[in-house]
C-alpha cells in the first residue's frame, strides 16, 4: 500500500486530484492522506483528512511518516486574494514549501510533486505564442502578481536544491489556467470578479449576445483539470528521478472558437449571436509545449475543448466537490 500526501486537498485542483486517485485508489494499492487549512466533505470522505497549515512546521507532526508520495497544490495564488497581502505569498509558498521539503527530508518520502505557475514565462507569449519547458523565466515586475510569481519561483528553486543535495524525486508542473467546474471566489488585482469563461457561459446559457474582444483569432491552450489528474498521477508511478513538465493539450483553440463552443454546449434553444468587439483588448494567447510529458510520462490528453466543456457542464450538474 502507498501512502500518497495530497496537500491544498480541498482546493479546486485538489478536489478533481482526490476524486481521481480514489477512484484507481484499489487498483492501485493507494491510501489517500489528505492536508488543507480548510475542510471539505468530498475530500474528507474519500482519504484520511488533517487540518493543518503548511507555513506552521509543527503542523506536520500529525501526519503519518511514512509517506510514498507529495503533492503540493498548498500554494496562494493572486486569484484567491482579496485585497494585497504579499506575505501570505511568502509565508505559505516559500516557507511552507520549505515544511513540505524537511517533511520529505526526514521522513525519506520518495517523492514530491509541485504545481508552478506558467506565470513566470507567460511574457514570452506576446512574442511566440507556443511556450517550451526550458524558456527562462521574465516578469513583469510592475504586475502585482510579480511577487506571488517570485514565490513560486523561488519555492520550484528550493525544491531543485533539495532533489540535488538529498536526492529527493522531483517532479514540477508549470500550470497554465486550469479550467474546472470552480466555484470558489476568484479575484484579480484584489477584487472579487467573475471569470471571463463563467460570464460566457452565463450569457449562453440565458441566450444574450455574446461580444468577441479584440482579435477573434488568439488561440489559448485550454487544459481540463482531468488531464492535469492523468499527469499527476504518471507521475507519482514513472520509473525516473526528475522532471519538469508544461502543462497543456499542446493545441490552441481561438477565441472565436472557444464562444461558438460554449454557446454549442450551454446554449438553450435560444442561441447566443456572436458580434464583434474589435476595438476592445486582446485576450491572453498561449499553447503550451508538451513534448517532455508526452515522452517522459506517456501523458496524452483525453478532453478536445468540446468534451471538457461537456464534462464540466456534468459536473455543474452533478454538484459534488463539496
Ligand atoms: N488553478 C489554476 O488555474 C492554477 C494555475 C497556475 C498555478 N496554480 C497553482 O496551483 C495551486 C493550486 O491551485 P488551485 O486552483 O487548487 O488553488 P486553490 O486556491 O483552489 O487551492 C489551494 C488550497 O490550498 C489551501 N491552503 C492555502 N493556504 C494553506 C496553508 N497555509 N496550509 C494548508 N493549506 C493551505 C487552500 O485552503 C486551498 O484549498 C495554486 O495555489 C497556484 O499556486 C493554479
């Protein structure tokens, strides 16, 4: 039996992330251990839950020794964050990082996987729109978000010193948006907004006019939750020491396309009208490489753009990651 550490369990990636490894759990010979701050039934009733905070060290005394495997989803990322409290950012990603990695240490885990943003290349984006592992990191220092991303830098360098010096396996994701069925608050530049997809989907589903901004043809790499879990999860089983993987489709879908999916799958009888906003800004644009973790994991998509939007109408109305 492995012991697989899901910690930042009842979060949005970390609800799908239990209900994938449960669902392979005996199959797999898996016993899920679960940490967060905060509880959440689904999560509770699928693994053993610990309340727990990872910026507090003596947090972790409660939890088993002897664990397989991490995965370390216990990051504060800008979306969540009301108002701007930069330390939240080095206290639960730099120093609970550095928790997670003693825990690791001391208890000879075999593994750790990380979630990085893609926060730290996205800028080359502007220039060539397809994103490879082995870009180096720029910023935008004036972005707000510039200091959630040096945290997570600086955690994903914290974590390469620790593989290097005692030889703990390493595994890191460079996480672009992940599209889930997510209701938790999200915020941008501290305000509480709505999500650009769940304002499209609001209008498709009451049939309104929906306004293309900008240019039509941007293309965005639009990963499924569930094919980060398939990730995740290769990871935890493949035969290899280090890796450092995109995650993505490795397939853009345009802006245009993106609204005529979603009026496709949430529109009623009374379809939504496309009109065009040329003079408004330009959607983000990005495809993300993934050739290491084609290779390295066998890791292949399993959602097209239609199907994740259809499975994320399902559980919409299924309801279940409470
Ligand atoms: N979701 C995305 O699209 C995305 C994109 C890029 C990077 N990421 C990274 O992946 C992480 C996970 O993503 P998510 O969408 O599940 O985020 P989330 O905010 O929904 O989940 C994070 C979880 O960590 C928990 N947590 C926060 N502080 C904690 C602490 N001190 N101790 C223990 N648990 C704590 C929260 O309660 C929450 O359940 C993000 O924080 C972010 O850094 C996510």
């Amino acid at each position: 039996m492995k012991k697989i550490l899901i910690l930042g369990a009842s979060g949005a990636i970390g609800r799908y992330l239990i209900d994938y490894f449960y669902e392979r759990s005996s199959e797999w010979n898996i016993e899920l251990i679960t940490g967060d701050i905060r509880e959440n039934s689904f999560v509770k009733e699928r693994s053993s839950f610990f309340q727990m905070d990872v910026s507090n060290k003596e947090s972790f005394e409660q939890l088993p020794k002897d664990i397989y495997a991490v995965i370390d989803l216990a990051t504060f990322m800008p979306a969540r964050m009301i108002g701007y409290d930069p330390k939240k950012y080095i206290d639960i990603n730099i120093v609970g990082t550095y928790n997670i990695l003693e825990f690791c240490k001391s208890n000879k885990v075999d593994r750790l996987l990380f979630g990085q943003t893609f926060g730290d290349i996205l800028k080359h984006a502007d220039k060539d729109p397809l994103l490879k592992v082995d870009l180096n990191p720029i910023q935008d220092y004036k972005d707000n978000k510039s200091v959630y991303i040096s945290t997570m830098n600086a955690s994903v360098e914290l974590i390469k010193c620790y593989h290097s010096i005692f030889g703990i396996k390493t595994f890191i994701f460079r996480l672009p948006t992940i599209y889930n069925w997510d209701t938790d608050i999200y915020c941008e530049n501290g305000e509480l907004i709505k999500m650009a997809w769940q304002i499209l989907v609001e209008q498709a589903t009451k049939g309104e006019d929906i306004y293309v901004w900008g240019d039509p043809e941007r293309k965005k790499d639009m990963v499924y939750v569930k094919d980060l879990c398939q990730m995740f999860f290769k990871a935890c089983f493949v035969d290899r020491n280090y890796g450092f993987y995109n995650v993505g489709t490795g397939v853009g879908i345009s802006l245009l396309d993106q609204i005529k999916g979603i009026i496709s799958v949430f529109g009623d009888t009374n379809k939504s009208e496309i009109r065009f906003s040329p003079e408004m800004r330009n959607a983000p644009q990005y495809i993300m490489c993934i050739d290491e973790a084609k290779n390295e994991l066998d890791y292949s998509p399993c959602y097209s753009y239609i199907e994740m939007l259809e499975d994320m109408k399902k559980e919409r109305d299924l309801d279940r990651f409470h």
